[in-house]
C-alpha cells in the first residue's frame, strides 16, 4: 500500500511538471499577444499558427469566457493531444491558444506502464522477501516447539538452549523460567501431599491405639471420658489441619482474581489499623513507618492481604508483652519491599522456614502459614525472606519484596533521591 501510495504521488507529479513548461509557455504568449498594438485593431475573429516546429495555434474569438481568470483545458482530437489556454482580452472577446501535447501525452504514458512494472516487481520482491523471512523466523520457533513437545511431563527438564538463535534466547529463558516453577510448584505439592498424609495419619493412629487400650477391659467411667476428650482434641488438630489446607485451595483460586490497581500504601495502613487491635489484645502494639506517602500498584489484594497478615500474627505470636512490631515499606531500585519487625526471639536461619508442616517455637499451629505465604508472593511475582534484626535488638525481619513497573520507577525517582527513608532495621 505504500508502495502504491507514492507511486500515484510520483506519477502525478511527473505529470504536473512535464505540463508546466508547456503551460507557462501559452500563459507568457498569452501575455504577449494581448498587450499587442496590432492585436487591438482587430474587430473580427482569426487564426493563424507560427513557424517552428512546436507551433501554437491562436484565436482571437468574440465571446465572453464563464470565467474572468484564465484556464487551461486538455483536448483530444483523433489520436493527437492539444493543451488549450483561454485567456480574457478585452470586452466580450477572449483569446485562445492551443499547443500539440501528443509527445508529452505519450511520455506520461511510457511513465505510467514503467511505474507500474516497477511496482508489480518491487511489490513481488517484498513478497518473496516476507515469506522468505517469515520462513526463517519459523525456524528456531519450529525448534522451541518440537523440544517442548519432546518434554516428558513426569520428568521436566529445562530446554537446551544452543541451537536457539541469539534473539530467541529470552524466549528459552522465560520458558526455562516457566519450566522451574512448574517444577517447584511439583515439588512442594509432593511435599504438602506427604506431610497432609503424615500429619492425618499420626493423629489417627493416636486416636486408635487409645480406644483399642480403652476396649481391652471394662473401666470406670471417667477413663472413657478421659479418652474421648484425648480423641476430641485429637479431632480439633486435625480440623485445623484441614482448614489449613482448605487455605491452600483458596489461595490458589485467589491467584487467578483480576488484578486491580490500590494505592498500595493506603492499603497497609488500613491492614494496620486491624492489627492494632489484635495486638492490644495481647499487650502489643502495632505502629507503621510507610514510605513514600503514596504509591498505585496493580495487584490481588487478597494475595497481599494472606502474606502481610500471616507475617505480623506470627510477629504478635512470638513477641513478648509490652513489644511493638514495625510494618514499613521503602523503595529499593525497581522493587517495593514491604518489612514485619518484631521483637520476639528470632529465628533459625539455618533452618528453611517456607516448607509445609514445619513448626517452630513451642506456639504451635499448622505450620503451613509460611509456606501459603511464599506460594502467594510468588504468584504476585515477589519474594518473602525472614531474617534475624542486625541492629542489636532480638527478634526477625519478614520481608516482601514486589517489582514495580518502569513508569512508577521515574515516578518516584526524584522522590527517593531527595527524601530517603531512615533505615531503623
């Protein structure tokens, strides 16, 4: 289509300039022959044609033109062309001149065939070249698809990326990238299947052993009493357990929820609001050291809700009385990292606190929490790490980091160059 496009220009163009030098030829004459003395004595009609080769016929007609400026018209007569100027003269005559055009006609003629072939040609040579490339552009997506179709589902294995060329290469990344967490999200699904069968079976077999050595001989009463409330509280774990992993089903529907935009930081204060009154419950306190003032993400909420909530309860849970637990947040480069401080007795770093059904400390629970924790932030492209405080003061530092786009980087580029946050961790 642009070929066409300037074709058609040029074409016109040509056309415009080949008739120019013909036109002002007739309009100079035009100018000459009226301003002649001998021409206005004239009162009757005449031609007459001058002696070169290139001649220019001329009348000099009684009859008003339709239009007081002059103009030019194109004629054909047989197979000869003519360009024609009427120009006014005086009252009721005008003149006109006439010059054979049959050269430049068929000129613009030749023109037009040889910008037509070109075009076919020029067209045919992009077609073929399209092809040709698109041909080439097949090949290495050819290559791509026939290794991940040679991917045996039960043993992934990154694809070899050697034969691949240089500007296919992020896409064997990502799909490598794609393929590690398609194996890690295996992984943990082994792991959670195995502790969900340990933790349901131990409790069972708990449950059995005491009501078979409850039903070896008759006992007093308040011994079966004993042993059902052992089995009810047996049940109740078991029912925590459950739920926890009702949780891991629900987490996983909420990562397929539309992401939606929030200011991110009015969302953590109001996040911090309700947990000051689950602290206070326990003589705690919450406070927030938010940075910047203001900063729109777009994210699940329900998926940053799971991991900020499950750091400050586990922050409130192993922090003594009278403690405080900081949520701040700061810009880092091209990331946005949300931190839990607490006050409580610290961690294991050797110790990989992310997996199912590890618990820790004497508080009990399901020990899923983290592990629900880290699928999340991994399903809003971030990461979660806790370590020991490295200011002095006991306790742990839960920490989230999520990407921000490029144009909320240069948004707060200036902001984070002039008024840094001071760093209490």
């Amino acid at each position: 289509m642009l070929i066409l496009i300037i074709s058609v220009m040029l074409y016109h163009y040509i056309k415009v300039t080949i008739y120019e030098s013909i036109s002002q030829s007739l309009m100079y004459e035009a100018k000459l022959i009226s301003t002649s003395s001998n021409l206005a004595k004239m009162r009757g009609g005449f031609e007459y044609v001058t002696l070169n080769d290139n001649s220019t016929r001329i009348k000099i007609i009684k009859d008003e033109l339709k239009s007081k400026n002059p103009y030019f018209a194109n004629e054909k007569v047989g197979k000869k062309t003519f360009l024609t100027l009427y120009y006014p003269y005086v009252e009721n005559t005008h003149i006109t001149l006439t010059k054979e055009t049959t050269q430049q006609s068929k000129l613009i003629d030749q023109i037009l065939i040889d910008i037509i072939v070109v075009n076919a040609t020029s067209i045919f040579l992009v077609l073929f070249y399209a092809l040709f490339l698109s041909r080439m552009l097949l090949v290495p997506i050819k290559i791509l698809s026939s290794k991940l179709s040679q991917l045996n589902e039960r043993f992934l294995k990154e694809v070899s990326l050697d034969e691949v060329p240089l500007e296919f290469i992020p896409l064997g990344k990502s799909i490598n990238r794609l393929i590690e967490r398609i194996q890690t999200f295996v992984l943990y699904q082994k792991e959670l299947f195995i502790g969900v069968a340990h933790e349901l079976k131990t409790p069972l077999a708990v449950m059995k052993t005491k009501n078979e050595v409850t039903l070896i001989k008759p006992r007093e009463s308040q011994k079966y009493i004993e042993a059902l409330k052992n089995n009810n509280q047996s049940i109740d774990s078991m029912n925590k357990m459950i739920s926890s992993i009702l949780e891991i089903g629900r987490q996983e529907g909420a990562q397929f929820e539309e992401a939606v935009e929030i200011d991110i930081i009015e969302f953590l204060n109001e996040m911090a609001n309700n947990f000051k009154i689950l602290a206070r419950g326990d003589d705690k306190d919450v406070v927030t050291d938010l940075f910047p003032t203001t900063l729109n993400m777009t994210l699940q909420p329900t998926l940053l809700t799971h991991v900020i909530q499950n750091f400050v309860q586990n922050a409130i849970k192993f922090s003594p009385p009278k403690s405080t637990i900081t949520l701040c947040s700061r810009l880092k480069e091209s990331e946005f990292v949300i931190e839990v401080v607490d006050e409580g007795i610290g961690i294991d770093e050797s110790k990989d606190l992310f997996a199912p059904f590890k618990r820790f400390g004497d508080k009990g629970g399901a020990g899923l929490g983290l592990f629900l924790a880290k699928g999340a932030a991994q399903a809003l492209g971030g990461s979660v790490s806790i370590k020991n405080r490295t200011d002095g003061v006991k306790g742990a530092v839960s920490k989230l980091t999520l990407p921000i786009s490029k144009n909320v980087k240069n948004k707060f580029k200036k902001i984070v160059k002039n008024e840094k946050p001071k760093d209490k961790i």
